[in-house]
C-alpha cells in the first residue's frame, strides 16, 4: 500500500486551504470536532493559514455539492469522518461523485484489511467492508497504521487537492504525521519546509507569558503564537527553511530565550504531556506512585495510565468518593471528618498517609474537593479543592486551590489533575541531583 505521495501538483495563484468535518454525529453535537482544532494547528505550525471549516452531515448529495463549491475556491481540502464500511460512510463517494468519476477496488488494500482485522476467510463479496478498497483511479492512498480504512490524495481537477483522513483522532494524527505532513510541505510550500517547536507551560497565565515575551510575537521567521489549554499554554516556534536543519537553527535562539526566561514553567515539549514527563522522570528514580482521588474520580490516575510504561511506577488508585470509604480503606478518623468536612486540608493530609501506608508506594497524591455543578456553600464554595503530596521522606506538601466556580464540573476535575502533576513535577525538579 506504500505510494510515493510527492507527485507534482499545479498550484493556485492564491493557496487557501479548507478543512471539512462529515458527519451527523458532529453536525448533532454528539461528538466534539476536536479534529479541526488539531488540523488547524498542526497548518498554522506550517505557516498555512485557513480561511474556512465546515461541518457536514451524513448525506451523499449534499456532501457532493459541498465538495464541488470548494473546489471552486480553494487549493486544499482536507476531510475527516466517513471513510469506515458503514452505510452513513459516505465521504469517498461523495467525491467521486463531485467530479463524476469512478471507483475502482484496489486488490491491495483488500489483502491488507484482512491481515489487520487477521479473518482471512473474508468472502470477496463483503461489500461493507469492500467500500474501504474502492477509490479513484489516479488517487494515492494514505496508509491507516491504526485501522482499518485509508486516506487517499487525489487532484481530480487542476489546482484542487483533496486529502481524506478516517474521523477517529489517533488514527488521523499517526496518518497525517507519517503522510499528510509531508505532502503538504513537499507540494506546497515553494522549495521551503515549516519546523515547530512547541513549549509547554503549566502554572502560569498566557497574560503572564505574553508580557514577557512580547515583542517575539512580531518576528516573521520564525513565528511565535501562543495557545492556551485548560490548565496550561502553548507557545509554538515555527521557522521556514530549505530544511528541517536550518529551520532548527533558526528556533534555537529564540527557544533557549524563552527557556531562560520561564526556567520553571516550562515542563516539557511537542508531545510532551505533564503526565508523561512524570512517568519519565519517577521512572529514572526507580520510585513508584499511587494516588487517592475524591472529586476527580479517578481522572488523575487515567491520566498516568495512558503513558507508555507507567506500569512501572504506578502502584494503583483508590477512589475515596464517600466518606465511609475515606475511613474504612485510607484510614481517615470519623471525628476529622465530622470536625473539618471532606473537603480541607486536614481530611486531604489524612488521606495521602493512608494511602502510602496501605499501597506502599515512594509518593502519594490526594484530592478532594468540590467540582459542582451543587454541593458548595458559603464556607466551600463551587472550585474549593485541596491537594496533598507525600514523598519518600514522608514529608507532606499541601496545596489549597480556589478555581473559577463559574467553570464547569469537568474543567475543574482537570483543573485539579494539571496543579496535582505540575505540583508533583516542581517537587521533583528541586529534589533533583
């Protein structure tokens, strides 16, 4: 299935790139498009800008038409959603239909789809699962490492490019990063490559970085841009060169500026993730980790099982959403809850001992807090949460947070996730050898 992607494509006067979402479970609002949101990124990274993003629902004409309208007005097209063997995966039709062009099987991706789902007693008259091997003729198809149905490039007119990339988000990112990416850059980008380098910073405001790093926002190559997430900001570098090397050279100095000036906030780069960078670093210490979560429910510790090898450090979670559990497994007194209630610092501190005696793990993590949307008052309001952090001296670090009460229920859980990672993550960096 291995296609070389560089051909050669004609170019518009005027590059204007569009990205269109199809389907109804996204026109519905069943599903959030976090899809568009990392496209548009990942082309702002590469010093493309989009003028447009659609979404469209699960019907074959007018998926058609839509498709025929932008042809008309932009270079690059770039679909996600519908390419599955489902009745309502419509979106390669729909463009062949645009152009009035045919579908042809291609054997290949046949023979590789029943390696993948490993049934190779596939009758050839699956027509569901066939739909996935049918594509225009001069189209270059997209490897899916991830499942099961392809991309495809195609230029079905002149100056019009179409890139499709199945709608579930793994699968679209390892498909643009091994493919998409370079196409993009070896077809348009006139002989020059875009390279970023992403910063990423927890415990601080966007405002607070701006001020400092103001006058970066006004370079031209390379660019600076910030970009905020709930519970921590991205500053993305991006340089244009005649290749990766001296694109990085480029960044360098404005990176180590950035570095020196924010040496503790910035914890890790491009895929770096609070969570990762823990499981890297307690794994180099050869130290373990466990967690008792009350408010959160359990996200802290979804957060950490999600990284590659955090097997390896982490001992396990106990999920203290009642007080009868707090007392009955981490050990928490009947009176300090009756005295102080279970969201404060005393209840939190009773937790994290219980929890490192009972899992017996280097550090301990604790929280316990109110997330609403009801369960507050005067005293502890919507957003109270208290964290607590032992270590393997036993020495206790608590941290008292009052988030926005105007957030949501789920803003505020990984508000307190981000400050219990990043907390943990500044205890580590000042332990350091």
């Amino acid at each position: 299935m291995k296609e070389n992607l560089n051909h050669l494509v004609s170019k518009k006067t005027k590059f204007t790139v569009e990205i269109l979402s199809i389907g109804s479970e996204l026109l519905l609002g069943n599903i959030v498009n976090t899809n568009s949101q990392w496209i548009a990124e990942e082309l702002s990274s590469m010093g493309l800008n989009h003028f447009r993003q659609t979404t469209i629902g699960d019907n074959l004409d007018r998926i058609s038409e839509l498709i025929t309208e932008i042809s008309k007005r932009s270079s690059l097209l770039i679909t996600t959603g519908g390419l599955g063997p489902t009745p309502d995966d419509l979106t390669t039709e729909a463009i062949a239909k645009a152009f009035n062009n045919k579908l042809f099987e291609r054997a290949m991706i046949w023979e590789e789809l029943k390696k993948k789902i490993n049934d190779s007693s596939l009758k050839q008259e699956n027509s569901s699962l066939k739909k996935q091997c049918l594509f225009p003729k001069e189209a270059l198809i997209i490897n899916n490492p991830r499942g099961t149905a392809p991309g495809m490039i195609w230029n079905p007119i002149k100056d019009f490019t179409i890139m499709t990339f199945p709608g579930v988000p793994e699968e679209l990112k390892e498909m643009w990063r091994k493919s998409g990416r370079d196409y993009i850059n070896n077809n348009f980008s006139e002989g020059k490559v875009f390279f970023s380098n992403t910063l990423k910073f927890a415990g601080i405001a966007e405002s607070s970085i701006s001020e400092k790093i103001d006058d970066l926002f006004k370079l031209d190559n390379p660019t600076v841009a910030p970009y905020a997430n709930i519970g921590d900001v991205k500053i993305r570098i991006t340089a244009k060169a005649k290749n990766d090397k001296e694109a990085q050279k480029i960044i360098k100095p404005i990176k180590e500026n950035i570095l020196n000036k924010f040496p503790s906030y910035i914890y890790g780069e491009d895929e770096e993730t609070l969570a990762s960078v823990l499981v890297r670093e307690l794994s180099h210490r050869k130290q373990s980790i466990a967690f008792a979560e009350s408010c959160t429910g359990g996200l802290l510790s979804s957060f950490i099982t999600e990284i590659p090898g955090s097997s390896q450090i982490f001992k396990g979670s106990i999920i203290a959403y009642k007080n009868e559990i707090k007392n009955s497994i981490l050990n928490v007194s009947n009176d300090l809850l009756d005295l102080y209630g279970a969201v404060s610092e005393e209840v939190a501190e009773s937790m994290v001992i219980g929890l490192k005696k009972l899992l017996k793990s280097d550090w301990g993590v604790a929280i316990s807090g109110i997330a609403g949307p009801d369960g507050g008052s005067k005293e502890k309001p919507i957003g109270l949460v208290y964290i607590s952090i032992i270590g393997p001296d036993n020495k206790i670090k608590n941290i008292k947070k009052m988030f926005n009460p105007i957030r949501n229920r789920i803003d505020i859980q990984r508000l307190s996730v981000n400050v219990s990672l990043n907390s943990l993550r500044l205890i580590l960096l000042s332990k350091k050898d």
